[in-house]
C-alpha cells in the first residue's frame, strides 16, 4: 500500500475536532431518536446513581428490569469512584442523560482515536468498528477509559502529571483494565506517582457517597462474580482448566512487560482478566487501525490481528486467544531463537568436530 500523505499540522487539528463533533451528533442524535434501544448498562449506571445512598442494594436492579421490561444479568459493579462521574448524567432524565453520555462517550474516543491514526480522517473507520458501537450502544464505559488511556500515553513523556491523572480516571472507572500498569509504567515514575496521588485524591473524593459503600463494593464483586459465568465473554481464560490460566498469566505479563503502550495494558489485562467483553477492546481500535494501514512497519501477523478485532471477530474466548497469541508472537525475537536453535559451528578444516573448553 501507499503510504499515506500526512496532513498539515493545522489541518490535523481540524480533522480531530470535526471528527469529534461529528462522533457527538452522530452517536447523540441516534440515541435520542431510537427510543426502543435498551442501553442496559447505562440504565444501570443511571439508576445507581440515582441511589447513589445504596447502588449495590440488588433490589434497585431488579426493579430497574422489571419496569424497563429488560432481562441478563445487570448488578452494578463498578467502584464508588465511579459514581464521581455518573452522578451528574443521573440528574437528567433518562431520555436526555443517555444521548448526553453517548454522545460525549464517542466524541472523546475519537478525538482520541485520531491522534494515533495516521493520517487522521482513517479514524471515520471506527464509526462503524463493531468493538466501538458495541460499545456506544448500551452505553459501556469502555470509550470514556481506552480516552483516558490513549491521552495519558500520549502526554507521559511532557506532560507525565496529566498522564497519571488520566490513568487514574481510567483506573478510577475500570479497575482492572489497569492491572498490569506497574509493568508497563515501570520506569515511568513521575507518572505513576501522579497517578497513585491522582487515585488518592478520587478515593477521598467519592466518601461523599458514604464510606460504607467500599465496604459494600466487594460484595458486589462477589455476587457478580457468581453470575458471570452465565453470560458472554471474550476473555480467553473462559475457555477453562487451571493450566491455561497460569499460561495466560505469563503471556499477559510477557506482553505487558515488552509493549509498554497502550497495547500490552489492553491486550495483557485481557490474558489476567476472568471476565471481559468484546467493548472491552475498543481501546485498541485505533491501534488496530494503525497496524493495517502501516502493516509493512507492524508486521502482517499484527496486521491480521488488528483485521480481526476490527472486522468484529474477536467475540469470543477463542477469537481472544487467538488474538492475544497473534500479539504475544509478534513480541518474540524469533531470528535470535533461529540462531540459538540453528547449527552448530563449523567443522574446522581437518573436518573432526572441535573442542571447547569452558563456555
């Protein structure tokens, strides 16, 4: 493929905001017009925070199904910090705070989004990426986090306060999507201090809601954790036994320790996780899109891989597997294995094999 002329600074700049605005009116005004759309998660979010007193009561949800006529599992799981940024949408009707979240939701993951991609109008391809609208729909979280991920890697080398703030919202939000921070961040310390004082201060910051509700949080952990095997996933450790589980344990960690991007907290969280979505890799969407337009410099195995997860068909525990395997095999040094596993040294002249002594 050609490469692709870059744009002007100036224009750059253009792309990424009317990219942004155009997310927002797109994703708003669909939502505010399909009124028969059911964004459950939202619909919890909202009604937690409506109930801000007791968000983890499982009686508030399964009057929420009830008069909203939707069915699944739908607990609220999410950390008090959360509530920080779902209070202010629960004070709008349900008909205005959705579009409101899901318009905003798209707008900042691409203004995002488009910082990666080169050039930036290849971002319009996330519009219809289905780990992206799967992820507007029901109103997940996931875009607000893969935002705060992608902005907090673009600003920690000049702006690393900004950047450990960003982390911790995303932490703040989806605890586990940062598990392995300290193994990607590891050396990056102004970040990661910023960060742990960032998380502090959110801590701090959501006993508004009560302190007795981090007391309640792992609880709702727990009972989630009852449920969540009933329900669809994408994370490979679904695929079951003990030994798999240790064995993505170590590509998780192997990944993460040699992509300290955005790609080895995304794809080695989802080795760890024991519960994922496929709106869970919306994060490395635009990543994905960068590997297929510049799939000379990435590779065809990451090019194939970010194919894939765009085109919609890591979906399932297997498609995981495959994709965190196609990654993880990118990673691997496989000229310097070649060279360890290939032949022996030469024959000398008189043709008998020589001998060494010590190493």
């Amino acid at each position: 493929m050609a490469i692709l002329a870059e744009p002007s600074p100036s224009l750059a700049r253009a792309w990424r905001l009317g990219l942004a605005v155009a997310a927002f009116a797109i994703w708003a005004a669909f939502t505010w017009r399909h009124e028969r759309v059911k964004p459950a998660d939202f619909y919890v979010f909202w009604e937690a925070a409506r109930h801000w007193r007791a968000p983890y009561d499982p009686a508030l949800i399964q009057a929420l199904e009830a008069r909203l006529h939707i069915t699944g599992a739908w607990p609220f799981v999410y950390p008090p910090t959360f509530l920080l940024l779902a209070w202010p949408f629960a004070q709008a009707p349900l008909a205005l705070a959705y579009p409101l979240w899901a318009g905003l939701s798209a707008a900042v993951f691409i203004f995002a989004a488009a910082h990666l991609v080169r050039p930036p109008w290849l971002t319009l391809a996330l519009f219809v990426a289905p780990p992206v609208v799967l992820a507007i729909s029901p109103g997940q979280t996931s875009l607000v986090v893969g935002a705060a991920m992608i902005g907090a890697f673009l600003a920690m080398e000049r702006r690393p306060a900004l950047a450990g703030l960003l982390f911790a919202v995303a932490a703040c939000i989806k605890p586990q999507a940062m598990a392995l921070a300290p193994i990607v961040l590891f050396g990056q310390w102004r970040a990661l201090a910023w960060a742990a004082a960032a998380t502090a201060a959110l801590v701090l910051a959501s006993l508004v809601f009560g302190p007795g509700l981090w007391l309640q949080w792992p609880h709702a952990l727990a009972a989630f954790a009852r449920v969540a095997p009933a329900t669809d996933r994408v994370n490979p450790s679904a695929l079951g036994g003990a030994p798999l589980a240790v064995a993505l344990a170590a590509l998780g960690v192997f990944i993460a320790w040699r992509e300290r991007t955005i790609v080895g907290l995304v794809t080695g969280g989802l080795c760890l996780t024991p519960y994922a979505h496929q709106y869970d890799l919306a994060p490395l969407a635009p990543v994905a899109l960068g590997w297929i337009a510049g799939r000379r410099e990435a590779g065809w195995l990451r090019a194939i891989a970010g194919a894939a997860l765009l085109a919609g068909f890591v979906s399932a525990p297997l498609g995981g597997l495959g994709f965190v395997l196609a990654v993880g095999a990118s990673k691997v040094d496989w000229r310097a294995i070649r060279r360890t596993l290939g032949p022996g040294r030469a024959l000398p002249p008189n043709g008998q094999a020589a001998t060494t002594i010590g190493p």
